[in-house]
C-alpha cells in the first residue's frame, strides 16, 4: 500500500521536474463508456492522469511566476511579460519556495540573473533585481518603534562623539555600478519611458527606508553612503565622520546628520561610554 | 479548548479584503459599504513584520468583523506541520483576534517545499490520522477551533477508500473542528468528477458548518474536453447560487463570503455580490440585521 508520504513526494517531484509519469498510476483514471456523457458534454472525465497533473503543474507554476511578477514589477517590464514567464518558470525551478509566505520569494533572482544565459550580458538587470527585493523587505519590514530626538537635546553635547545609531528596521543600503534608480524610477507604472538612459553614466549610492507607509529611495554621494555604511555597522558618531572626512575632505557631517535626523531614519541611539 | 472565546460571524455577507479597497473602505466606513457586514484576509499576507497591511488591516478591524483565512499550513502534509508557519500564524491571530480562522483538507508542501496549490488527498485511514494529528496541533496551538475548507479538485487518488462528504465529516467528528463549506468548490468537484452536488451536500452535518464560501469559477477547454478551475476570477455562476441556495435550504443561514483573488473587481461590484448573497439570506430564518451582527466582531 502506498503511503501518504510517498505520494506526496511522488506528486511533488512529478510537478516540479515535469515528470508525470513517476505519479502517474497513483492517479484514477475515470473509464468514459460510450453514450454516458449526455446533454452539454459539461463533464471532464475523459481526462488522463497526465493531463490532470499537468493542471496542478500549471497552476503551482503560474500562481508562483505571479507571484514573482509581483515582486519584480520593473525587471518583468524591462524584460517583457513573455520573457519573464519563461525565468520565472526557471526561477521556480532552481529555487521553489521554501516558505509559503510568498511576499519576499525571490530572494535569489539577483544571483539567478547573472547566470542566466539569455541576460548575462545584460548586468544592470540583477541590481534592478536586487533593488526591487530589498524595496520589499523595507514594504514589509518592522516598523518603526518611534524615536524620541528630544532626548538627544538633553544630553551632554561632549557626549555626542560617543552616540551609536540604530537605524531603521526597514532601512537597507544598496550601491551599484549602474544607474539603477534612473532605470527604477523610467519603469514605474504611469512614468514617462525614458529612451536616453546612459549605462555609463556613473555609479549610484542608495538608501532605501520606509518613511510612514511608503517606501523611499534616497540617492547619496559616495562620503554620505560611506558615512550611512560606518554608523550602519556600529561605529560611534566621531568615528564615523572623522574616517569619513579623512576619505572625502569635502564631507559635510551637519548635512548628513540633517538628512538622518529629517527623515526619521533613526530607530535609537546609545552612549558607548556610560 | 475555551469555546467561549470563539465569537461566531453572524449569518451575514462578507468579502475579501484586497489592498486595491483599502481607502476606498475607510474613507466610505461601514454605513456606505453596506451590505458587506465583515472581511475575510488570507492570513499569510499579514505575516510580514510591518509595513502599509498591518496599518490597514488594523484601522478596518477596528470597525468590521474578521476573519483570518490561511492557505500555507498545508494541513494534510505527511512531513509534518511547518513549526515557523504556525508560529506565525498564531502571532497574527493573536494580534487580530479574528472571529473565525480557518485552513483548508488539502496539502501544499512536501520535501520542504512549498508549492503554491491546494492539492488533494487520497481518503484513507492513513490520511485520516495524519490531518487528524494535524488540525489537533493547530487547534491546541492557537487555543481556539479552526474551520477546515472542502477542497476543488481535478484528480482522484486509486489509494482512496472513502469518498470525501464521509471523509470531511470523519475529520470533524475526529477533531472538533469546523467546516467552511465552499460551495463552488463542491460544485466544480462534482462536475470535475462526476458527482452528485446536492446529493454531496446533503450529506454534511449542518450544524458544523461556521461558514460558506461563494466564488467565480473558470470554464477551460482542457485537451477536449470541459475543466472547471476554481479561480476566483469572476461573478458566482447561476449554478453555484442554485446551490447555495439549496445548501441554506438545508442548513439555515450562515456566515457567506464572496471570494474574488484574481481579476479583482471594485468594490460596488464585491458590494453587488455581497447583497445578492444577503438577499438570499434573508429568505431564511434567523438572519440578523447588519448593525447588530457588527456587535459580534
């Protein structure tokens, strides 16, 4: 007797490798005898098993590429719908989900991109890719708890030097060789297809933050990324400028400290000596 | 398990909540949107951490009945339950508090994969036990009964001994747990298969059914043949209203969803829906009024 576990393992296999057949006798084959089947011809049971796996295969393939589609909105509109269906189907394939909560899969599209054949050449697509995955996880990611900055102006300024920020929880940094969000912002639903995008034209610093209920995404100069990078990782405030001013000289550190404070991008703060 | 702690839905016309209506539904509020008296989510897509779903979810919450409606814990899987999607879905459970919760008789994952589909189930003894544990866990994790959904289907498995009204009433008889009847779903496995819908759910014990599902379906042409495929993509056909009507015949009025997850259509229309489901409601007795079911959430 074959068991439950078998099934399913047979059935999983048979539709995510295209290999019906090693399910195939586990399925009921309905006998259509002549003259059953009256009026509007309404019923399916002449049906193969082949074929009613096969629905269960285009289903679980469809509803996952949809769900693909949904979080890579501009690489399906770079690439064309066409073309995306078909990655996708091989996405599914090398990387099925693992987690039935779809809202982040695709984590590995990036490092798929880039050995895909057919868009190898294409390099820009896998940090448009990595872009729209972590403007996912800044949409989903925890909220904000609320940040005080009153309790900043009660301290001690010669205690300053020695602050450490938390950022965000939803805030992620990004920097790419390519002008990443020129291309983002040229293929957003309603925008102006933009045909003079240059692929030289310079590298770009990100930070990507949800401010409220919508996602942002800041350009930086490289000293403020750099900067975002050192306070990111743990760094006290004097650390961060002095090796930040030591690299860039033009860094401005009340710009920067402006822009954090502005925007909310702080989560909370403590003293490295206490 | 407390039994108290489980508030019914009244009989009344709910839908799906879709991201596409959040605005439109608080800057309307419930007098404008009448007749839709409460919403139902797919519990998976309020289980990230933060973000604009939870913000919406808990100001509609605030003002209308809930119900938390999950397809990933693949309650049939013989691997065993996925412990971090549990886990999840009791903190959103408990976050929501919803008034029903409910999963479906089917699986989703094997290998550790998940594939995306409500797959069916050979009817055995072997099945038996294994859902049985598994809706058992569920149930004593989350400390409240769960509905458990009749699935559509397009294959049957040789394995099956018992045909699947017997098998759904085992299960709850079994558990403890509820059916969420769908009845589109029964009526595109009985056309998929041959089978008798009235004589199907007749069959059903009306005093486990917590709620009703009502949905489009799609009519394919399949290798030549006709395939209805439940997807949710359209108006409830003439047939499934047929027999919901024959269903609240036999069972009184119960709480009944208008499921819409693909093609999503605005809001009047998922309203239009919902007042014809309530119409029918109103032909048998017991129906609670809107403001007083609202009183239940």
């Amino acid at each position: 007797m074959v068991t439950l576990c078998d099934i399913q393992d047979k059935f999983s296999r048979a539709i995510l490798g295209a290999q019906n057949e090693i399910v195939m006798n586990e399925i009921v084959m309905t006998e259509i005898i002549a003259g059953e089947i009256t009026g509007e011809g309404d019923l399916a049971l002449g049906l193969t098993p082949q074929a009613r796996i096969n629905i269960y295969r285009n289903n679980s393939f469809i509803t996952l590429s949809r769900a693909l589609a949904k979080n890579f909105p501009v690489l399906c509109r770079l690439v064309g719908q066409n073309f995306f269906d078909h990655l996708a189907e091989k996405y599914v394939e090398k990387y099925p989900p693992v987690t039935p909560l779809l809202m982040s899969y695709g984590a590995n599209m990036p490092e798929f991109l880039k050995g895909f054949d057919a868009v190898k050449d294409l390099s820009y697509l896998a940090d448009v890719a990595r872009l729209e995955h972590l403007w996912t996880m800044s949409f989903n990611g925890p909220d904000a708890t609320g940040f005080d900055l009153g309790l900043i102006s009660k301290m001690d300024p010669e205690r300053f030097d020695d602050l450490i920020f938390k950022f965000l929880p939803n805030m992620q940094l990004m920097s790419s060789v390519f002008p990443i969000l020129d291309i983002w912002l040229a293929n957003q639903e309603g925008a102006q297809k933009s045909e003079d995008i240059d692929l030289d034209s310079g590298p770009c610093y990100l930070v990507i933050f949800r401010k409220a209920q919508v996602v942002e995404i800041m350009t930086l100069d490289l000293a403020n990324y750099t900067f975002f990078e050192f306070l990111g990782s743990g760094e006290t405030l004097s650390c961060a400028a002095e090796k930040v001013t030591t690299k860039y000289p033009g860094f401005n550190l009340q710009a920067a400290m402006n822009n954090i404070v502005q925007n909310s991008m702080i989560e909370h703060f403590e003293c490295a000596k206490n | 398990m407390d039994s108290s702690s489980w508030v019914p839905i009244p009989a009344i016309a709910g839908v799906g909540l879709k991201p596409q209506h959040y605005e439109e539904i608080l800057s309307l509020g419930p007098k404008a949107i009448a007749p839709i008296g409460w919403f139902e989510v797919h519990t998976e897509n309020y289980m990230g951490d933060g973000g604009p779903p939870h913000h919406y979810l808990e100001k509609i919450r605030q003002d209308y009945p809930l119900s938390m409606h999950g397809v990933g814990l693949s309650l049939g899987t013989a691997e065993g339950l996925n412990q971090d999607h549990l886990r999840g879905v009791k903190n959103v459970v408990d976050r929501y508090q919803p008034a029903l919760v409910s999963e479906h008789i089917s699986w989703s994952i094997a290998n550790g994969v998940y594939l995306n589909d409500l797959i069916p189930l050979p009817y055995t003894a072997e099945t038996m036990k294994i859902i049985g544990d598994n809706i058992d866990l569920v149930q004593n994790f989350l400390g409240r009964q769960i509905l458990v959904e009749n699935p559509s289907s397009y294959l049957l498995f040789k394995s099956s001994d018992r045909e699947e009204p017997d098998f759904i009433n085992e299960i709850l008889a079994n558990t403890g747990c509820g059916l969420l009847l769908d009845v589109n779903n029964v009526y595109v496995s009985c056309q998929n298969h041959g089978w008798d819908a009235r004589d199907y759910i007749a069959r059903l014990k009306p005093e486990t059914v917590g709620e009703i599902h009502l949905a489009g379906h799609a009519v394919k042409e399949w290798h030549g043949q006709t395939l209805r495929i439940d997807d949710h993509g359209s108006n409830v056909s003439r047939e499934v209203w047929d027999l919901y009507v024959y269903t609240l015949s036999l069972m009184g009025p119960k709480p009944s969803l208008i499921e819409w997850d693909s093609n999503i259509p605005s809001l009047m229309t998922l309203q239009q829906e919902a007042e014809r489901a309530n119409s029918l409601l109103r032909k048998f007795p017991g129906v609670i009024d809107d403001q007083g079911a609202r009183k239940n959430g």
